[in-house]
C-alpha cells in the first residue's frame, strides 16, 4: 500500500494508522510480520525511487515505537543492508528518509546499538554515510548526516 499509492497525503494517513496499530498491539508478533512483509517489498521492487514512502514508516515506527529497534538489528540484517544500498541512490530526498531510519534505530537502540551490527555493514554504514555527507546538497540531508556521522562516531568511541 505504502509504495502503490501515488497521494502524498493518503500515504502520510496510511502510515500514521499503521504504526498507531503497530503501537497498540505491544506484542513482537506484529512487529516481524510487518518487518518480513517490508523486507520483501523492498527486494521484490525494481524502483529504488519507489522505497520512499516505505523508509519514512521505518523511521516513523522506530521513532514511535523504539523497542522495533532491537529486533531489527539483530534479526534483519539483509534489510540494514538495503538500508546501506539506498544511500548509493543519487536522490537526496530519498538519502535524507534512509539517513532518518539510521539515525532513529541507532538513537533508539541506545549506547550498544551500533555494537549489535555485524562488523562488515557497520563499516560500510561509516562510508556511505561519510559520502552522502560529503556530496549532500540539500539542507536537511547535511543535517541529518551529519548528526548521525557524529552519533556513530561517538559510539564507536
């Protein structure tokens, strides 16, 4: 539903709603059913464009409900890697929302978050995010970069 609708708005509403329920249910059972189901989408889609309306539920329901944070470190390691891969996508609005779930799921995980990820994708996490810093232009993509850079690189401290 997220990346077939086309409204802005219905898409706002349609996230709203999801992580309200997602929020009420407080069980994991919901949680790594919508985790799998996003977890498909995002490898059955051919349009990394097309991830946008998904990446900003992500860092809505990490935001939201910060207890996601864990299970998704250590159970969906090849959904962080997408992660990874979309900061490699030339359009900022879409690197500003990927940079957004890390920022939200490294803050929510607190001091040892980082520590859970697998050394590899936390290694490449740095550069990508040292690069989209670097060749950023838009206001809130710096400002999102930045603030995760200094996050992590102060955990990794």
């Amino acid at each position: 539903m997220l990346q077939s609708e086309e409204d802005p708005v219905t898409v706002e509403k349609v996230d709203q709603v999801l992580v309200q329920l997602l929020l009420e249910f407080q069980n994991e059972l919901p949680f790594h059913f919508v985790l799998d189901k996003v977890h498909k989408q995002l490898n059955d889609q051919l349009s990394v464009k097309r991830f946008l309306p998904t990446f900003n539920f992500l860092g809505n329901l990490l935001k939201t409900v910060p207890n996601v944070a864990q299970s998704l470190l250590t159970q969906y390691v090849p959904l962080l890697d997408l992660l990874c891969s979309a900061l490699v996508y030339p359009d900022e609005v879409l690197k500003t929302s990927v940079v957004n779930v890390w920022l939200q799921l490294l803050r929510t995980s607190g001091d040892t978050g980082a520590q859970y990820l697998p050394i590899a994708t936390r290694d490449r996490l740095c550069i990508l995010l040292l690069q989209t810093l670097n060749s950023a232009s838009s206001a809130q993509l710096i400002k999102n970069s930045a603030g995760e850079k200094i996050y992590i690189l102060w955990i990794e401290v």
